[in-house]
C-alpha cells in the first residue's frame, strides 16, 4: 500500500521543524503512513507559501494498468490565531480531475451529484467538519483541423475546501481548577496535547474515496449497486 509523504511550508519559527505548533505537527503526522487503496498513488508537493502561516500538500493520481484514470492534491492549512471563514485553525483545500465520456458529463445533474460525493465520502467516515465551500467545472474540447481525428472529451474539476473539525474532549478532560483545603488552588491545569488537533488521516481517507469515485472505481474496490460512479473514460491517459 501506498503511504502518504509530503513537505511542511516554510513559516514563522522554522515551521519545518520543532518550532512550528505542536497541534499542527500532530495534524501533519495523522495524514503520514495512512494505508490506501493500490489503485492510489500519493506522493510530495510543495505547499503554497501565502495561503497561511502553516501548510502541508499532497497529490495524488488513480492509476489502473499503468493508466491515470483521475488526478488531485490536497492541501492543509493552519493558522494559529484561527480564521473567521474557516470557524477554526485549520483548513483543507483540494483541487481534483478526471476525465468524463460526453453524455455522462452532458447530465444537467452531474454538477450537484459530484459535489454530494465529496460531502457525503466525509460523512461515510463520520468526521466532523464545518464550512464546506467550492465549484465543479465541466469543460468539454473539441478537435479541429490536424487534430480532428481526435474525439471529444469532457474534464470535470472539483475546486473544493472545508474545515476539519477536531473531535470534542471528553468530559473528564476538560480543565478543572486545582483546589487545596477548599480553596482555589491557582490555574486550570493544561489541556492535553492533542487538544484541537483534528482527525486528519480520516479527511485523507475521505478525500482517497472522493478521488475514487471520480476515477470510476467501485467502493473499497468491489461492486456496490446503492453507489454510482463514473463510467471510465474511454481514452485515458497514459503513464510517461
């Protein structure tokens, strides 16, 4: 199985090492070793350097017989003084691509039905997350002149992102106030150090799905008549 890699950003305080914030570490370490479906290939990417103080990216491609069937990268984000857009500290961002035949991409539906799969492959693993936003673009080519013999194709594009909301404390992790002989006895303790730090493997998981499904695969690689998906693309585009 493939293993997620990637590369921290450059930011404040060496961000590429122990001087970037230790929830965001933690968050870069939930999306490495994440076991995925063979069919996805998911290597390192530069982040981007001004989306925010903090940032890690990957990219991946569904290759099936040495054939890229779809393509994607997904980028987190974390600002430490947090982001009223993004309701949090963290943030993901993807952009993904695949290739359709002409009459699928000719459904007036396709645009919402592509959208609920990103949507609903974050609900099928049950990971929380708030203030999803994003477009989907089909552009359909057609071929002329030395390129005529060439038959038209139509690409479909997420633009998507979302914020990951880090699970709830339990009731007895909450900070409680120390107390000697009935008085107050100075400040709550600390909150654990995994506090705010969201489930950043499940997300990858998800968007692994998303990408999946766009390709034309089945779930989890068998047949499942209660999910459509994308018929493969006649044509695909082959590995160099």
């Amino acid at each position: 199985m493939a293993a997620a890699q990637g590369h921290l950003s450059d930011g404040p305080d060496d961000a590429d090492g122990e001087g970037s914030p230790s929830v965001f570490r933690q968050a870069v370490a939930g999306l490495q070793g994440v076991r995925l479906r063979p069919e996805i290939e998911l290597d390192a990417t530069p982040p981007p350097q001004r989306l925010a103080p903090f940032s890690y990216a990957l990219e991946a491609a569904v290759v099936v017989d040495d054939q890229e069937l779809a393509d994607g990268r997904l980028i987190l984000l974390h600002d430490p003084a947090g982001h009223e857009a993004w309701g949090g500290t963290f943030r993901l961002v993807t952009l993904v691509h695949a290739d359709l035949e002409p009459e699928m991409a000719a459904d007036p539906l396709l645009p919402e039905v592509c959208w609920s799969w990103l949507t609903g492959a974050l609900e099928a693993r049950r990971v929380p997350y708030a203030a999803p936003s994003g477009t989907v673009t089909r552009a359909g080519s057609h071929y002329f002149g030395g390129l005529a013999e060439r038959e038209p194709s139509t690409r479909i594009e997420i633009r998507a992102s979302w914020s990951p909301v880090p699970p709830a404390p339990p009731a007895a992790a909450k900070p409680v106030r120390a107390v000697r002989d009935g008085k107050d006895g100075g400040p709550a303790a600390e909150p654990p150090e995994d506090a705010g730090v969201p489930d950043t493997a499940a997300h990858l998981a998800a968007w692994c799905d998303l990408l999946c499904q766009i390709a034309g695969l089945p779930p989890g690689g068998t047949p499942d008549a209660g999910v459509v998906t994308l018929p493969q693309r006649r044509d695909p585009q082959g590995r160099c």
